[in-house]
C-alpha cells in the first residue's frame, strides 16, 4: 500500500504520527504548504497565509514534547474568528489589514491543545451571502458554498486537515456537502463565542469541518473541556426519517440520498421511522429571516454609519430590512423561535437522531451565490446539533450529504449515531448508493 502523504492524513492521524514520533509537525505544515502552492491559484480558498509564521509555529511545535491533543497539527480558521497574530478581515475591504488585539477563545483553545494556525480561510462577507471568491474543489464553475467556502474548500482539497467555519443560516452544513467533507454544527452556546464577529447573535454558531468524524469529535472534546476519546457507534440508535416541511425544493439527488439512507439503515436492523415535523414548524423559515436581519442590522451599526458604500447590496438590503422592523416583531419571532425549541425537544424523545436532507442537491453552477440555506437554517433556528455526512454523488457526481440532527445539548450522542450512520452509509460499503441520479 502506497504512503498516505502528510497533508491526506486526518487531524487524528497527524496527532498520533506525532506523538508516537513518526512526523514532524515541521513535514506535516510542509506538505500542507505544499499543497497550497499548487492549488490556490485556482481554489483560492485563503484570505490570509503566512508560511513562514506556519513554519515557526511548528518548528516550536517539535521542539516541545507532544502534550496536547492536537500538538503539531495546522488547522483553518474562518476570517470572521479573532486571530492576533493574523489579520481578520471578515471578507469586507472595511477591515483589510485589521489586526485584533487577542485570539478568540475557540482559536486560544486550539493553540492550547498544541494546534499550529496555519491561516485565514475566505469567508462570504461578513459570514453573509456576498460570496468569496473560492471555487468549489470538485468543479471550479460551481460554488463551494457559504459562508464557510475557504474552510470547506481547503479541507476537501487536503491543504489542511480541519478547518472552523460559523453557521448563522446554513455556512457550515451547505459548504461543506457541497465540498464532500464532514460537517459539525454544535448546539448552540456550546462553544465560546468570544472574539467572534457576530451575524445574528441568538443564531451564530462555531463549527467545523473535517475529512473524518474522529476529527469532529476531537475537537468537540477540546473545545468543551471533555476528556478527548477514541468516537464509539451509538448502539441501535432509534433514528427518525424527516424529510421536513421543505420536501418540495429538493432535487431528485437529495431525494435519493434520503431514500437510499434509510434504506440501507433499515437493511442493517437499526429502528428506522418516518417523522414528519409538527405543522406550524412551517413558521421556522420565515422567522429566522427575521431575526437574522433584524441582528444583522444592530450588529453592522457601526459599519453601516461610518462605511455604508462599501457593503455589498445583499448585505445591504438584509441591514435595511433590519432596521425597518418592529421590535414587537422581533420579540415576537424570539417568542416562537423559543416555543419550537421546547417543542421540538419533546418531539424527539422517542428518537435518537433524525436523518433529513442536508441541501437542495449538487452545488450549483456560478460563483456569484453560495446556494439555498434552507435546508439548514431551521436546524440553526432551533439550535439543534447537526452533522453532515457526504453519502452521496448527483447527477454530474458532485457531493450530497445527508445530515443527522439530535436534541438540542444532546452533540455526544449525535457524533456516536453519526458513526453508527457513517459506517452502513460510507461510499465503501453502500457502493450502490453512491448515484443519486
């Protein structure tokens, strides 16, 4: 069997090779700067890298004995999280060359760990839908994804082997189904916020995506203060079909990559029932543009009265539409956003996970949008965990995720049933699954 090289190895096999003294953190940032330089002329997935700030972060990385979990291993972080010895431009020309003054909590976590921050991935302006200019891995025409389309980008393409995205709408689900990697969206408030620059502060949410589930829990446990473990497959996990009030907008591929799910789930003996959400959780979509626009606006008061022309028009028409709402109004979405949340909750007690389409279907063609949040938003609004898992090829064999969602609080057991999931819906063992023509 030929060597995987460096930059194709997991963040949980990178650790292991380095503790265990088999890799330098030095070859392993080389490889992955080696990569880079190959590709992103035409991915263009990096707001901001240094090299040689990469290099001296893991030439000290080898100097130390491995302690952390993540010792030597580089990782992406989205240019809207605080890096202070990085620019944090936030995809807009108001903060190019913006230099913070403090590390986010999330990155300061990370560094603790021993990760080496290898750079700023691009972000749709201000984590919204003025895309960047990343192109999709699989097919340069098509968009990555947003916001997240540098961090998803990056990952698929093995330039690094994790990298953080937020999600306020669908930015770290869609991108990352559309780029074909894991994708993790914690409950809400499970992860430190600080130093991140808000969108919508009551939808915000850190995640992250990777090439491995592992990965995913890894971080989970570092950054929550859990003990880092080998991920173990939920046991019979009782898992809902939820093909959501949405069904209507999704493409034949999305349609058969949940069919094909919960066919094959069912095959493997697992607890498989259709689930249909309550009828007003209609309302989801509608309310989280609400308050999306409505914070959005109160969050960009400053650069709306001091930089107005240099906001794009989307961005501007979700500010005004912001500032022209009641605040009855608000208050009244934040009353039936926290309702559903209960409701929700309780609706899913006889479930471990719910399996439900992930996006529409294949990443569209153009680089002027990043694609349909919906299929991802409602799980935003609810504050739900989610986790996208890359089952599936359409038409033009572009990725199709799936994606599981649990209880709010309940990320532990999602990441387990998502192993469970993973391990009878993974292209090796369902290869007649892998169209979804």
């Amino acid at each position: 069997m030929p060597q995987t090289p460096p930059n194709a190895l997991t963040a949980t096999e990178a650790a292991a090779a380095i503790r265990e003294g088999r890799l330098s953190s030095t070859d392993l940032v080389e490889a992955c700067l080696a990569r880079i330089d190959e590709r992103e002329p035409a991915l263009r997935a990096w707001a901001h890298l240094d090299p040689e700030l990469g290099r001296e972060q893991a030439r000290q990385r080898d100097a130390d004995t491995p302690a952390g979990p993540l010792h030597g291993v580089p990782i992406a972080v989205k240019d809207v999280i605080d890096t202070a010895d990085q620019p944090t431009q936030m995809g807009s020309p108001i903060y190019a060359g913006y230099r913070p003054a403090a590390d986010a909590s999330i990155v300061s976590l990370l560094r603790g760990a021993g990760a080496v921050i290898l750079g700023k991935t691009a972000t749709a302006e201000f984590a919204g839908t003025a895309p960047a200019a990343t192109t999709n891995p699989h097919d340069p025409t098509r968009t990555p994804g947003g916001s997240s389309s540098g961090s998803a980008a990056a990952v698929a393409d093995l330039m690094v082997p994790v990298a953080l995205g937020t999600q306020t709408g669908g930015s770290v689900q869609r991108p990352a189904s559309f780029c074909g990697v894991f994708g993790y969206k914690p409950s809400y408030g499970r992860i430190n916020r600080a130093g991140l620059k808000f969108a919508a502060e009551s939808l915000d949410t850190l995640g992250w995506m990777a090439r491995s589930l592992d990965d995913l829990a890894l971080l989970d446990a570092v950054l929550s203060g859990e003990a880092p473990a080998p991920l173990e497959p939920l046991e019979n996990p009782r898992i809902g079909i939820c093909r959501t009030y949405l069904w209507e907008r999704a493409e034949p591929s999305t349609r058969q990559a949940l069919h094909d799910a919960a066919d094959a789930l069912r095959q493997a003996g697992l607890q498989v029932t259709e689930r249909e959400l309550p009828a007003d959780f209609a309302g989801l979509s509608p309310v989280r543009e609400v308050l999306n626009d409505y914070e959005r606006a109160r969050a960009m008061a400053y650069e709306w009265s001091h930089h107005r022309a240099r906001i794009s028009p989307q961005l501007s028409r979700s500010i005004e539409r912001g500032f022209a709402m009641r605040h009855a109004d608000y208050l009244q979405a934040q009353r039936f956003a926290h309702d559903t949340r209960v409701a929700f909750d309780a609706w899913l007690d006889d479930c471990d996970v719910l399996v439900a389409p992930c996006v529409n279907g294949e990443a569209p063609k153009g680089l002027d949008h990043t694609g349909d949040t919906t299929f991802q938003s409602l799980w935003t609004l609810l504050h739900a965990p989610t986790v996208g898992l890359p089952t599936h090829r359409g038409p033009h064999g572009l990725p199709v995720s799936i994606q599981l969602v649990a209880r709010r609080g309940d990320d532990a057991r999602l990441l387990r049933a998502a192993l469970a999931a993973w391990r009878i819906l993974s292209p090796q063992n369902q290869p007649g699954c892998r169209s979804a023509a």
